[in-house]
C-alpha cells in the first residue's frame, strides 16, 4: 500500500511539474516581444499592462510632473537612462508593486478601470525583475 502511495506521489509531482514547464513555454512563446533601444525586452501582455494602468503618468507627454520624474518610460526604453538606472527603475517598479501603492489610490478612485488585477500585478512583477537581472548579466 505504501508503494502505491508513494509512486501515485511521485506521478501527481511529474504531473505538475510537466504542467508547469508546459505552462511557461506556452506563455513565452505567445508573447511577441519588442526589445528596445535601452535593450529592455517588452512583451505584448507587458506592454497592454502599462498602457492600461502605468504610462498615463509615467510618459513625457504626462501632465503629472510628480510621475514623469519618478519613472518615464519614454527615456527608459529610448535609452536616455543609464543601464544602471534602469535597473533602479525596474527595481523600484518591484517594489511598488510589491507594497500596493501603484497604481496610487487617489487615481484609482477616478479611474476604477485601471487598477492591476493580481495576475497583471505578478506580470509586471516577474518581468521587471527579470529584465532588471537581464541587464545586470551584460
């Protein structure tokens, strides 16, 4: 019976982890990805994500002077930034995203749309870190 136990253990865990590595070859290869002049790569569901919830404020056509100087897309992706700042910014997006403050709760009382569901949250999260680590290699 142990036996038994144990080798349905070991399927249930093949199972998974198959699923998993299925899951994140399916995800990669159905985002097309734009790499920019500052070698940041953005795949299309990166890109929906900021447009919706981010580069409203953090764009140098934004009125929000405040938003602009805190991160600016345009420079960061135009390469305008140093590398090191950009790993700077995409740190700091972590980290905002982390603690819940963006997008701000002000804003999101006037643009209820725009708040980041979790799965667009973890998105963000997982693609920031991993261009901050990309450009760190080089």
């Amino acid at each position: 019976m142990k036996k038994i136990v144990n080798s349905m253990a070991v399927l249930a865990f093949s199972i998974m982890i198959s699923g998993f590595s299925y899951q994140m070859l399916t995800e990669k290869n159905e985002a097309p990805t734009s790499k920019t002049a500052s070698g940041i790569e953005i795949p299309q569901n990166v890109k929906g994500i900021l447009e919706k919830s981010c580069t409203g404020c953090h764009e140098a056509k934004s009125s929000n002077e405040k938003g602009k100087m805190k991160l600016n897309f345009d420079k960061m992706v135009n390469g305008e930034y140093t590398t090191a700042k950009i790993v700077g910014k995409l740190n700091g997006i972590t980290k905002v995203l982390n603690e819940g403050t963006m997008p701000p709760a002000k804003f999101l009382e006037k643009y209820p749309d725009r708040k980041l569901t979790a799965a667009d949250n973890k998105i963000l999260m997982d693609w920031a870190s991993s261009q901050a680590q990309s450009l760190m290699a080089k």
